[in-house]
C-alpha cells in the first residue's frame, strides 16, 4: 500500500480520434472546464444576492488541442464535424514510503462538435501554433479505472464522484 503517494507528473500521453491513432503532432490538450451553470438569487429572506448553481447543468465545455504544425486530422476537424476523442495517459507518483515511483492511468473521453479551426502562423524554423476547439457535450473522467466524473448533456447524466446529481430530474421529467 502507498503510504506517501505523491503525483508528480504526466508522463505520456496518447490521443485517438475516433479509435485511430492520427493524432500525430498534437503539442498538448487544453481540457474542458466544468463549471456550473448558475442563476442569480435575490428576494425576501436573502441578505443579498446569490449565484445559485444549478444542479447538473454545466456552461460550455470547450477542448482545445494545440498541434505544433498544421496536420491532415486537424484539417478535416472542422466545420461542425463530430468528433469522438479519448485521450490516455500515465501519471508518475512517488511513493515516499517506499521510494519507489508508481504509474497510475488516466483516461478522458469528449465528445462533441468541432467547433473552430485555427491554422497559427507560418513562421521558417518555428511551430505554427495550430488549434482546434471542440463543444463538449459528454465528457468522461477514469482514473485507475475508477469513473470520477461523466456529463452526458444530451442523456441527462451528471455523475461525480459516484452520485448522479440529475437521476432524480431524469425521473421526474419523464426519462427513467
């Protein structure tokens, strides 16, 4: 058993495009942000406003993959495509308590849309600095095997840590 595991860095990491391996150049991955949708609060009994959450709903997610060159798989991910991603990877620890290093997985899937392309700048001798941006609408965390996060906009599911806060709205409104 770890007894001091301290996660250090991502080691490697692989992208797929719809379960091929073409996502040759991608530089590194900007991942969505799961931030709630809100709504603003005020009225009798309040001391104040408040931004309420709302309970399993998320603003945009966008994911962006930045490519050092323009690439044929960044070409063709364009123009409101759909787009079907999962991205592995292999997080370092250090084990303290044992002095030894520990792998452990990571894997994400999006998918979503294309929403924009962006070629960069053509420059003798440097990268272009390339980017796609894609509208998640589900999105889905693994680590160690273990779900930690998965928002299906379109299906109703926002699961955190196990507990799917939009079971009970899925009932109510007639889905279950």
């Amino acid at each position: 058993m770890a007894v001091n595991k301290v996660p250090e860095m991502v080691t490697d990491a692989k992208v797929y495009w719809e379960g091929t391996n073409t996502m040759i150049g991608v530089a590194n991955i900007d991942l969505p942000e799961l931030s709630s949708m809100t709504t603003s609060i005020t009225g009798v009994g309040l001391a104040g406003e408040i931004d309420a959450p709302v309970k399993g709903h998320f603003q945009s997610m966008e994911l962006t993959i930045n490519w050092r060159t323009p690439h044929v798989t960044a070409l063709q991910m364009s123009g409101g495509k759909p787009v079907n991603l999962e991205i592995w990877a292999n997080i370092q620890n250090m084990d303290g308590g044992k002095n030894e290093y520990d792998d452990d997985c990571l894997r994400i899937v999006a998918r979503g849309r294309a929403k924009s392309y962006a070629p960069g700048t053509l420059e003798t001798g440097n990268t272009t600095d390339s980017s796609n941006t894609i509208e998640v609408h589900y999105y889905k965390v693994e680590y160690e095997g273990k779900t930690i996060v998965e928002i299906d906009k379109y299906n109703y599911k926002a699961i955190v840590n196990g507990v799917d806060f939009l079971a009970q709205v899925r009932k109510n409104i007639g889905m279950n």
